[in-house]
C-alpha cells in the first residue's frame, strides 16, 4: 500500500514517516497537492501554520477535496485536522472545506497547549482498535465544527473542551500527535492504516 504525506514546507517529516512505516506499506512525501493524491492513503502532517499551509494547497485543493470526498483515505493530524475545515483564525487561505466549520484559538491562558492531556468519549471503529486514554499535543489552536456529529473524540485544556478527533467518511482528523503519543499513538496509525487497505481492496 502506497501511503503519501503531503509535504507543505513546514518541518521535518522524518518521525511521523518511521511510524507509519510497515511491512507492506510504501511512504512518500509529495509537496504537490495533485500528485499527493495519486496514493492509496493520504496523510496532512502536524507541523506549521495555517496560512502558510493553505497557500501550499490552494493549487490542488479543488484535486484534493474531490479526491477525499470521493473516498480516499486520509488522516489530518493536528494543522492538517484543521486544513479538513474551512478556515482558519490563525491566517488567511481556506482549507479543504470536508468539514463545515472554522478553526479559532484555544481560550485559555496557557498557549500553547503543549504535553499529555486526556482523550475522552471516543466512540470510533479507530479507537475500538487502539484506545487512546491519553495522547501528545502541541496546539494554540482547535476545531469549532457546525455539526458535533463529526466530532469522534474529546478533550479538555483549562476548560475548553474542543475536538480531540473528528471524522467525515474516510477521512479522519486527530488533534494530537499520534507519531509523538508513544504505543498508543502508532497503534491508531496502523490502525488507521488498517481501515485505509480495507477501503482501498473495496474500491478495486
């Protein structure tokens, strides 16, 4: 299985590409939107901001949107479970849209919000294989979805409950950093993974 993640200049890749590294599964870092949906799964990385982000996918948002709309499977982690909204308050640019509603910052006064925090009232096939009671973050900013049915996952910073993960088909978006959550993490990307081959034999 061919697994891509889109490269939109904002880091070093090389952790989150070690653990979704297995056997059977091909990763590789693509930082043309069109071409990175050439693939069998899709991962938008955790690193950079908003804006800077969105310039690098406007050229190939409409290619990418259609390509997760029609089902491929994708996983958004942190800025890239944001880039699956419309917008963002960090900066301009508009993101992928697959999910209705806007990204704006976290209303606390600690921010960034960086270290171990709870993940509760998970209720997806993807946490049923991996439960993932706690997880890594590294966010100034979360998800304000218009409808919380998308919403598959909880978590709380100084009273502030926002989205810990969320889901719209067979894309899915999580918060935190599952590369940088120890076992539990890269268990829910090769669980993610898991699903991806699954969609990806039914498609053929």
């Amino acid at each position: 299985m061919r697994v891509t993640i889109f490269d939109y200049g904002a880091g070093n890749l090389h952790s989150l590409a070690k653990a979704i590294e297995r056997g059977g599964v091909e990763v590789c870092i693509e930082t043309d939107p069109v071409r990175a949906v050439e693939t069998d799964a899709l991962v938008l990385p955790g690193v950079g901001a908003f804006g800077a982000a969105a310039e690098r996918l406007a050229p190939g948002r409409a290619a990418m949107r259609d390509a997760v709309a029609r089902g491929l499977p994708a996983i958004g982690i942190c800025l890239g479970m944001q880039l699956l909204f419309d917008a963002s308050d960090e900066g301009e640019g508009a993101g992928l849209g697959l999910i209705p509603g806007r990204v704006s910052r976290l209303q606390a006064e600690r921010v960034p919000q960086i270290g171990w925090n709870t993940v509760d009232d998970a209720r997806d096939p993807l946490f049923d294989a991996a439960p993932l009671p706690i997880a890594y973050y590294a966010n100034s900013f979360v998800c304000r979805p218009e409808d919380p049915s998308s919403v598959i996952a909880w978590s709380e910073h100084e009273g502030d409950r926002f989205p810990a993960a969320v889901r719209a088909r067979t894309a899915v978006g999580v918060q935190f950093h599952p590369e940088k959550s120890s076992l539990g993490g890269v268990r829910l990307l090769h669980a993610f993974l898991d699903e991806a081959r699954h969609a990806t034999r039914g498609a053929r």
